[in-house]
C-alpha cells in the first residue's frame, strides 16, 4: 500500500545558523508529528568528499565553498540534534541541491512503496525548490511544510511557497499537516 513520507532536508548546523529563530520549532514539530503518526523520516544531508573532488569549479553553488565545509569532518554539516535521527530512521546524503542527487534515495523510496513526499528544509530556494519539481516530475505526490522550510531570503520564500511549489502539490502549515494526519484525511 503506497505511503507517506518526511523528508527532513539540509537541517544541518551551517543551515539552522542562517534560519530566522522562529524557524526551528516548526522543524522540530514537523518530525514529532510524523513520529507520532507512523510517517517514515528520512534525513537528507549535503555531503562532499574530502577537498570536494564532486563539486566542479564550475557549480556556482557547490565550487566556490571552501574544501573543509559540509565533509564527514566537518562539524557544521552535522544534523542539528533537536531534529538529529533516532534510531532506525534513514539518512541519504546528497552531493548536489537536490535530494535526489548522488545517492539512492529513489530506490529507498520504491522500496518502502513511498509515493507522497512531505518536504521540510533549508532553503526554499534550494534543495525544497529541486527537490519538489524533482519529486513532482517523478509522479511523487508533493506536500510542502511552509513553515518548516525557510531560505535566507524572506521575499523569495513567500514567492516560492505561494507562486511556485503550490502549482507543483500541496503547500500546508505543519499545524494543518498534523490535524490532517490526526482526522485520516
């Protein structure tokens, strides 16, 4: 029977640090609710390899950070602990904006028969923004916790939330996510 699963993405310590205070609670609750309601969790997490020998100089995004951010060294790329994985849940680790990139997280997810993928993350315009049009053109039903997805960018998260991922699937509160999953809807 296909399911529903959290997809906690780039909740990294570097990220958080770059997120509104407000930002973390919704994150936090996101997690327990899925916890609470059965939901597989699987945290998504930017990892390069040592000297970043997959990021190419030309990667706008990925070339121009310095070699010792986001490795298996770094302590800023770990998981922040108040959304850290418990025991038993997934961790896939990526080596490009979206989810999807460098790694297997579609044959996980075909394995468990996933097909709706609820999306929390930093940032918008980032790994939430390719990871859904990624999702969508994947035939995944897409859900996006507005609140618990933030960018550095204000302006851009409301466009993006408003204008842009609601024509790809749902966009919800994790407030409303919760009371769906509460009333079987």
């Amino acid at each position: 029977m296909p399911r529903t699963a959290l997809l906690l993405m780039d909740l990294q310590l570097n990220h958080v640090a770059h997120t509104p205070d407000d930002y973390l609670p919704h994150a936090v609750r996101a997690l327990g609710t899925a916890r609470a309601a059965g939901v597989p969790v699987i945290h998504v997490a930017l990892r390069l390899r040592p000297g970043h020998l997959d990021a190419h100089p030309r990667n706008k995004t990925f070339g121009s950070l310095p070699s010792h951010l986001f490795t298996a060294d770094d302590p800023g790329a770990a998981i922040h602990p108040d959304v850290a994985p418990a025991e038993g849940e997934i961790v896939v680790h990526k080596n490009r904006v979206s989810a999807f990139a460098g790694n297997n997280l579609q044959q996980i997810l075909a394995v468990q028969d996933i097909d709706h993928l609820v999306l929390a993350g930093i940032a918008t315009g980032g790994v939430v923004l390719s990871t859904a049009l990624q999702a969508a053109d994947l035939d995944y039903k897409v859900t996006v916790l507005s609140d618990a997805c933030a960018d550095p960018d204000t302006a851009l998260h409301r466009t993006l939330v408003n204008d842009v991922l609601s024509r790809r699937g749902e966009v919800t509160t994790v407030e409303e996510w919760a009371d769906s999953l509460n009333t079987g809807s």
